[in-house]
C-alpha cells in the first residue's frame, strides 16, 4: 500500500500522457483537427472600485484549444464560411493572493474574415476561482462570491495557417469576463483585456470543404415566442441569502434573412431577493429614502436580436423598464443568452440579465415557438 501511495502520482500521470498520444492519435486520423495553444498578457478593467485593490498586477495565463473546421454538410457551415466549432481550457493567474487564480473549461466557435486571415472567437463556459470571497478568510475579494461562475471570452486575432508544415501562427487580443451572475453575493466580477500569441498544429495536410449549395430558404414571416426563465440570485446585501426568481417573456419576432430574426419583447420579473431587499432597505437606511412598500414587480419591453447558426442560436436584447418603483437599479438592461432548440418549436434557454457592468441573474429556462 505505501508503495502505490508512493508512486501512485507517477502512474497518473503515465495515464495522462497515454491517453493525449491516444488523442492524437484520433486525431491525426479525422480531417479537418487542429490544436492550440495560446499565452496571454493584459490587465484586469477597473470597472469598479470595490475590486480596486486587487488590481495590483497583469494577469497571465495560458489558453489551450481543440478545433474542428466544418465542412459544409450542413447550411449554416456554408452561410458561416465554415467555421471551427471545439472546446477550450484556461489558466489564469492575476498575480494577486487575495483574488486568486481562475482555470475554465468553454465551448468556442471561430468565425474567420479576410480571407480566413481573420479569426473571431467566441466562448462560453464555466471557470473555477482558486480563492472566492469569504467573511472570515478572504473578506477582501469582493470579485468573486463563489467558486464556480459563467464566464465569456472573445478573442480576436490574426491566424496565419500552416507556415511551415501543418504549424500555424496567431496573434490578436482577447476579452475575458468572470461574473458569478450574482447567484452568490459579492459578485463584482473581473474582465480582463489581453494580448495573446500561440501556435496551431493542423492534424492533416489540407482541410476538406464541401461546398454543396443545395439548402432550402427559412421562412421569412412573423413568429411568436413564450419563454419561462429561472434560477436563484442573491441581492448585494452580504449574507441575505439565495432566493428564486421567475422571468416570463413574451415575443414577436420578424426573420430578417437567414442569419437571424429581429425581436420586439415583453418581460415580467418576479424576483424573491428583490421583494425581501426593498423593505429591508426602506426600513433599515431611511436617509436612502426608498419607500418599503415599494412594488418588488417590474414589468420591461425590449427590442433584440436572434442570430441563427444551426439548433444552437445566440440572442441579445436591450430593454427599458416601464414599470419599476425600486429603480435603484436604472431604466435600461441587457441581456445575452444561448437558446438550444429541441425540435423546431421546443428551445432550451441560457442568459445573462445585467444592468450594463452589474450582473442581476444567470437565467435557465424553456421556451415554445409559434
């Protein structure tokens, strides 16, 4: 027993080193793979100044991606000039013992212009803070209130492809956000602006395209959805505790063309936090002169966007509320969101509520298409 104690660190990493060659391996027998491998620089925004102190170096990290260029099988490979859809891993370490360091896992697409000159990249996923916020160990890390948290990055960059034999240069900027959607408080957040370089290795000699143009046209009429979202967030007052809340959503929507649809909305939020903050407020802090019976219901219209790419599409809307008597929080918000559709009627939802900078709620929900 203390001998496979002893070693037992030798032998995972002998697995993992077998089960990489393994996946070259797969890859190097599937067209159209690449890996690569970033290292970045930058500094972290300060957005804010609760996270003032803790911008007190640049960040550095390292991104490590698995590409898959599309073919063309598909209609939106061939309207999107067959991008890269994979997966991503990064590390990065903000040089500062009190905010820690964050690693993430995230599905990307890369979008290329120019020639294939240009790349865009756009990631979602999830990241895992090394030293959240805590009321007696690290009460001063008022960035991030929880472990594990959405995160976004957008990277864009000049890609050079197979400059000398199947390797690749690239080089560009990246946008990195890590918000916990104020599911726990606090949650200032990070964002993080960069200057990445890496190498690409191309699995095959040449990509395979497929350049059939034999799809069928979307529907240009009007169409009409109903979404119910939900999920739990907690107000900025330290310690009041998770509470759900519900969103209904109601919108018509007009194809544009076959890239997406523009968006005309109504949204009704039921927020438990809120309705517990109010009162708590008014009675608690008269010289902020908030009524305690104040309304906790708010009522939004908005206009948006839906872009389509294939059962995964991506949304963005802003929206004023016409009816909110906290209004602490502002006329306007936003929101960013995922939709996965199920059937061409039945979609899944994931999105982002915030009033510009601040994150109100992480939102997951289902929503039905007329």
């Amino acid at each position: 027993m203390r001998y496979f104690k002893k070693y037992r660190c030798f032998l995972r990493l002998g697995m993992l080193k077998y089960l990489f060659v393994f996946f070259l391996f797969k890859g190097n027998a599937q067209e159209n793979w690449s890996v690569s491998t970033h290292y970045y620089q930058g500094a972290i925004l300060p957005h804010s100044k609760s996270i003032s102190h803790l911008i007190t170096n640049k960040p550095t990290g390292f991104l490590i991606s698995f590409n898959h260029r599309t073919t063309g099988e598909k209609e939106w490979h061939y309207t999107y000039r067959f991008p890269d859809v994979g997966f991503s891993l990064h590390s990065q370490n903000n040089h500062n013992e009190i905010l820690g360091d964050l690693y993430g896992l995230y599905g990307h697409y890369n979008f290329y212009f120019l020639n294939r000159r240009l790349q865009l990249r756009i990631a979602q996923g999830v990241a895992y803070a090394t030293n959240p916020y805590d009321k007696e160990t690290n009460y001063r890390n008022m960035a991030y209130g929880s472990k594990f948290m959405p995160s976004t990055y957008f990277m864009v960059s000049y890609d050079q492809r197979r400059i000398w034999n199947n390797i690749g240069v690239n080089a560009g900027f990246t946008f990195m956000h890590h918000s916990n959607a104020t599911i726990k408080a606090p949650n200032t957040s990070t964002n993080t602006v960069a200057f990445n370089v890496g190498l690409t290795y191309h699995f095959s000699d040449e990509d395979v395209e497929n350049r059939s143009n034999s799809f069928i046209n979307h529907p240009q009429r009007m169409r009409y959805n109903l979404l119910f979202r939900t999920g739990v967030n907690e107000s900025h007052i330290i310690g009041m505790g998770q509470k759900p809340f519900y969103h209904i959503t109601g919108i018509v929507e007009k194809p544009l063309n076959d890239f997406g649809a523009a968006q005309l909305g109504v949204d009704v939020f039921l927020s438990n936090s809120l309705k517990e903050l109010i009162p708590f407020l008014g009675t608690s802090f008269p010289e902020a002169n908030i009524n305690k019976d104040a309304d906790w219901k708010r009522v939004g219209v908005f206009v948006g966007y839906e872009w389509y790419l294939n059962k995964l599409t991506a949304e963005a809307n802003i929206g004023y509320y016409v009816h909110d008597e906290y209004k602490e929080s502002g006329s306007l918000y936003q929101r960013l969101g995922l939709r996965y559709y199920v059937t061409p009627n039945v979609f899944g939802v994931m999105s982002l509520k915030t009033h510009f900078a601040k994150a109100e709620a992480f939102e997951l929900g289902l929503g039905y298409k007329l």
